[in-house]
C-alpha cells in the first residue's frame, strides 16, 4: 500500500533514523550556542590536558615578598615596606648583573619623601631597566583590541619620579622606567586563563600642566620579555589576525576580539610549594635586600619583584593547573613571559577554532543520532561512552605527539553527545512504550500475556507483520457436534452458559499451546500458529493443542454437569498451508485474521469431523509424521476438493518424541479399534500403543 505525504506528516516519530538525526542536529545546534555565549559553563575540563610541572623558563627568577622577608626585618618588619628597602634590592640586582627588574607592586601606599627619592634615583641608573607597575581594576571591554580600566585616582600611576628616575621629577618629565600592566582577567569560575594584553589606560602620561594623556599598555611580562630579547621599545601591534611583535615571531600571537591572549602555563602551585620554589628559580625578597644570594642566579636574566604567599597580601589567583592551590600574581606573569618566550612561538596556545567544535559537534552528534536508534540501550551507552573517550584521547594524542598547540573545547562536545544519548533513550522509551501498547491492544485478545509481552519487546509495530502477510500457518477449527439441535431445547441463559464453560476451557488450552485465538462464531473456535510470531513447530503445537482439547473433554463435561448443564462433544479439524494474515477488515473495525484456501480447507475438516474426532490434511501430516499415527479417511468428500487428489487423516495416536511410547485416541482401546487392518494405512513405523504391545503393521 502506498503512503501518501500525510502518512509521513503523521507517523514522524515511526522514522527513527530521521528522528535521530533531526534531535542530534538541534542538540549539536544548542551545544554551538551554548559555547558562544560570554556566560559559559564555568566548568573546563580541557585544564587537566593542559596540566603540567615543567620547569620555568630560565630566563625568568622570582624575587618574592615572602613571610620571612617580612619577619626578617625584625621591629620594623612591617608591610608594606619603605620604599628605600626596594631601592637597596633594586641597587643589589643592579650588581648581580640582571637582565631586567620588573615590579609586580603598585607603590600606592604612602612613604617618605627620602624612601621615595632613594627608589627614584635607583631606577634612574642606566645599568639595569625597570619596569613599573600601573595600578588597574575594573577591565570592561573598550572595543576590539582594548581592555578599558576604570580608575578613579592618581594613585594608579607610579610617581613622576619613579617613572622618570628623578627625585625632583615634575608631570611631563622624560621616562626612564617602562609601564607595563598588571591586570587580569578571571574566567566565570575565577579561574585566570587569559592575559589582556592591550590595557586602555586613562592617565599614561602627564604634561608639564599635569594634564592626562590616556594610552595603551602591555602587561609587564611582555615589557619585560621585550627589553630582555630586543632591547627596545619594538611595539606589539594588534590585528584581527593576532598580535604581532615586529620579526621576533615566527607566527602572531593569538587574540580574541578584546586582545586577550591565552597563558601557557607549563606549571603551577601544589601542596609542595610554589612552581618557581620547586624549581629553585626563587629568592627571598629578605635576601636579595640583606645581599645574601647567588648572583649567578639572577645574571642575565629578567627578575620578577612581587608578593609571594605572603600572610595578609591578597594577590594570589585560581590558575588551570592549580588543583585546588593558588598562584601568586607575579608568578602569573612569569607563566605569561613563559608563553611568549618559548620555544613554541610558531605554535602560540590557542582556543580550538568555532569551526572545528561545530564540525566535531555534527559529526559526533550525528553519528550517534543514525547509530543510536538501531542499539539496545546498553550498546548505545558503550558507544556514546567510547566517542567521548576517543574524542578526549585524540586531542591528548595531538597535544603529547604533534604538540598541537590548541586548547580543545571538550564540555559542549561532552555535553551534546551525553544529551544525544539521554534524548534518543528518552524518544525509544516513550516510541517502544506506545508500540507496546498499541501490540497489546491488538493482541491481547487474540494470545495469552507471555505472548504478547513477547511480541511487545519489539522496537516497532512495523516489526510485526499486519496487513495480509502471506506466509506458512497452521489452523484449528473446533466446535460442537449437534449444538444446534442441543440449543434448539433449552433456555437461552443455559446455552449461554454452556458456552462459557466450554469455550473458557478450549480457549486456555489454545493459549497454552502458543497459539493465536483468532474468533469465536457462535460455538466455533478458530485458533493460528505461527503468526503472528513465528513458530518452529507451528503444526505439532496445534496437533498437540487438538489433542488435549480430545483429551480433556470428560473434564469440561464433569463442569457441565456440576452446574446441571448437558454434556457437549466437539469434532477438530487442523490444516497447515500458506494464507493471508493481518489485521483485515474496514477503516473503522478491523480484527487480527487469516484468509485464504488452507483457512477454508481447516474449516471443512472440522465440519466433517465426529464427536473426539481430530481431521487433519496431508501437509499437515506431512510436518507431524514422526510424533502422530493416522488413519486415511476413506471416500470424504469435503466442498469444492476432490476425493481423488485430496487424502483426509484422522489422527488415532501420537508420542511425546520419536521412539515413546503412543497414546490413543479416547475410545480406542485395541489395535482393530485403532483402525489398523488392510483397508487403512498408519502412520509410524513400529508404533507402539501405550496397553499393546505388538508392533503396528501397514
């Protein structure tokens, strides 16, 4: 039967691979939505791929404001500290020979006019540059390329004479110590994954009115890194492309739309100290100041000077690779010198391309969108499980071999597939559900419940055949010899009653055998095997089914009596052949049925069967003639067969299994009886009767 469009419209949710792709599209769809939204998840497990503890760069040592700097300083160990304690420590790096002094401090706390003249005049010395910290808080977004900082006081900016090197500096004075920035940015989950590398500032510098000319600022890991590697002034230049430092890079740094860059960071806190600690690339503020350390350690290289874990001095952040410690801000911009010095610089840390978490999102997605629908609910959990793995172990297997270079995104990729999972489970809990109840409207009445439920396991109603499937079935027909003229005598409510009885006891034996009750017509019964499940041994289980109808006749007749009824006796007819079966009939009643020439054939044998008499046709015996023993019905003419080409068997005996012993039929008590003589063929060789002990001959 073609289907029409609407059939399509209105039976949507039978497509499964439609619906699988169509739900892992608007899954993967959302999962891209999600990712491009500023309020993310905050949950990122990429962190752990990204986890290390290398050692830092060596080019890079710590100065750090620790709790034994402070409590070195005795009576008057209090913080922060006078400025001259910094011009002592800046004058002692100056001797080591260091590279660079950059200072992780804002200097907004009051001091003496001596202090602050001691720290100028030791910036203003040209054998070590320094770089200053300028005081930011509040980033908001100030256009591509710029992070605006919101400042409300003077005190964000160094003094005059720190930045000039001069302890009678005035506004507009000529610089000599470099401004780099120190702010940050924290992801949702406070955790620092990205440096703003072009800072807006309101006041960068002051004219000789002491007016302010806002500017742009570069974190002082980068003004660091540059003086070390060129010496200068070169600028880092944003483009939508990346960040370009004249030829120094192989490759621009990469940027998002705001100018901020990601932080490669090759170590971090633990339980057993700090990255630099560990890694012995740290000294003591304390003795830097009190001259006590190696000057090799700092020759040549650039010296972060900055809080280090020090009791009452909030400066420390939440990093990817912290597991559960914190890190100190000026060891955050060591890991950004880090990036931007290492030997990677052609392969500059970057987030996954847009492009690639949506093609990963499709083809995932979709994948187990068309595979999903077709999988046992715990196959499809191994297969959503085993894609999660394989995506995560790909980018593990880039990042340790190819050293790749990307931060993969794996929550919304994880996200969608589990959802890709939940909602196809969901559609064929709720799709299987309505299929089993529709099998069980339509089966219910015709099959005992073990069948039904059987048949209901199946995913789909269309896995059942209905609508006139021709195949092989056998048929029972059984009904009541003489009822007619029995009813004929008796009261309406008694043959009513007649009927219960016997078509309860008949019906329950049908279900026991595994078959199909097709209908009742007044006192007929008309029973299927091997539809509309298939069945093995369709024609044995209806033989078999017959016979226990014969066998416990006495029974229904002892019911009968008890309730002062008249007994009944029934004749059977069985038939196996091919027939139509389906569910028939008009678009407003339909029923479960089978038709055909081996229906009607199956009803003429009941009919011409007598009281315990069980007829079946040559096909049937043909699958049963191992378990049953038979006579030829001589001379039966049944409507529209011929009597030539069409041999009629009454079934006299039958066995459990090839080789047991036989069982009459009721009544038959001899062999003679059984039918057994020179007019009549049996069926089974060296048959034995269950009281004979002589063998059965042709």
């Amino acid at each position: 039967m073609r289907r029409g469009p609407l059939f399509y419209v209105t039976h949507w949710y039978t497509f499964r691979t439609v619906v699988g792709v169509v739900l892992a599209l608007l899954i993967a769809g959302a999962m891209f939505w999600l990712y491009t939204q500023p309020a993310r998840v905050p949950f990122h497990p990429e962190d752990r791929l990204l986890a290390t503890d290398d050692p830092p760069d060596p080019n890079v040592v710590i100065v750090g404001i620790d709790d034994r700097s402070i409590a070195g300083f005795g009576a008057h160990g209090e913080y922060p500290f006078k400025r001259d304690r910094y011009a002592t420590v800046l004058d002692n790096l100056k001797a080591a020979n260091a590279a660079v002094a950059a200072f992780d401090i804002q200097f907004s706390e009051d001091s003496t006019p001596a202090g602050d003249d001691a720290f100028a005049t030791a910036i203003g010395q040209d054998k070590l540059p320094v770089v200053l910290a300028y005081g930011q808080s509040d980033l908001q977004s100030a256009g591509p390329g710029l992070v605006r900082m919101k400042n409300t006081g003077a005190i964000d900016r160094p003094l005059d004479k720190f930045v000039c090197g001069n302890p009678k500096a005035l506004p507009g004075c000529k610089p000599v110590a470099q401004l780099g920035s120190t702010a940050i940015i924290n992801d949702p989950d406070k955790i620092v994954r990205l440096m703003p590398m072009f800072v807006q500032t309101p006041c960068l510098t002051k004219t000789a009115a002491d007016e302010c000319i806002p500017g742009v600022l570069n974190p002082i890991s980068f003004v660091a890194y540059r003086q070390l590697v060129a010496g200068t002034s070169l600028p880092l230049t944003y483009t939508t492309q990346g960040a370009y430092f004249g030829a120094i890079w192989t490759k621009p740094l990469w940027t998002d739309d705001h100018g901020l860059s990601v932080i490669d960071y090759q170590g971090g806190p633990s339980a057993e100290g700090g990255w630099f600690q560990r890694h012995r690339q740290y000294l003591s503020f304390g003795d830097v100041y009190y001259n006590k350390f190696d000057r090799l350690a700092v020759a040549g290289k650039i010296v972060l000077i900055g809080s280090y874990s020090a009791a009452g001095v909030h400066d420390e952040q939440q990093t990817p690779s912290s597991n559960g410690a914190v890190m100190p801000g000026v060891e955050l911009q060591a890991a950004m010198i880090q990036t931007l010095n290492s030997i990677n610089q052609s392969k500059f840390l970057q987030p996954e391309p847009a492009s690639w978490i949506l093609a990963s999102l499709l083809i995932l997605c979709l994948l187990l969108g068309v595979l999903l629908p077709r999988l046992p609910a715990h196959f499809g959990l191994a297969l959503t499980i085993g894609a999660i793995l394989a995506y995560t172990g790909g980018w593990l297997l880039l990042q340790a071999v190819f050293n790749f270079g990307l931060v993969p995104n794996l929550l919304e990729v994880w996200l969608a597939l589990g959802l890709t999972y939940a909602g196809l489970m969901a559609y064929r809990f709720l799709y299987e559900e309505r299929e089993k109840r529709k099998v069980k409207s339509i089966f219910g009445l015709y099959l005992k419940p073990e069948l039904v439920d059987e048949l209901s396991r199946s995913r789909s109603l269309d896995e059942i055949p209905l609508g006139g499937e021709r195949r092989e079935i056998s048929l029972l027909f059984v009904d009541i010899r003489g009822f007619t003229s029995m009813s004929e005598g008796m009261d309406a409510e008694d043959v009513l009653k007649v009927l219960d009885v016997y078509l309860e006891d008949l019906s329950r034996i049908v279900f026991k055998w595994d078959g199909t009750l097709d209908k009742y017509v007044g006192d007929e019964i008309m029973a299927i095997w091997n539809a509309p499940a298939p069945q093995a041994d369709h024609a044995l289980n209806a033989v078999r089914c017959a016979w226990e109808m014969v066998m416990r006749m006495p029974e229904v007749n002892e019911r009968l009596q008890a309730r002062g009824l008249p007994e009944v006796q029934y004749g059977i007819g069985v038939n196996s052949g091919p027939a139509s079966v389906g569910q028939m009939g008009s678009q407003n009643r339909r029923t479960y049925t089978a038709i055909g020439d081996t229906v009607n054939t199956a009803a003429r044998f009941c009919g011409a069967a007598g009281p315990t008499q069980i007829l079946i046709g040559q096909s049937t015996r043909d699958l049963v003639q191992d378990y049953v023993a038979v006579d030829v019905v001589p001379g039966l003419q049944l409507k529209g067969k011929s009597a030539e080409k069409f041999t009629v068997y009454r079934i006299t005996a039958i066995r459990e299994s090839p080789g047991s012993p036989w069982v009459t039929a009721p009544g038959l008590k001899n062999v003679s009886e059984a039918g057994v003589d020179q007019k009549h063929s049996v069926i089974g060789a060296e048959a034995r009767f269950a009281n004979e002990s002589e063998p059965i001959t042709h």
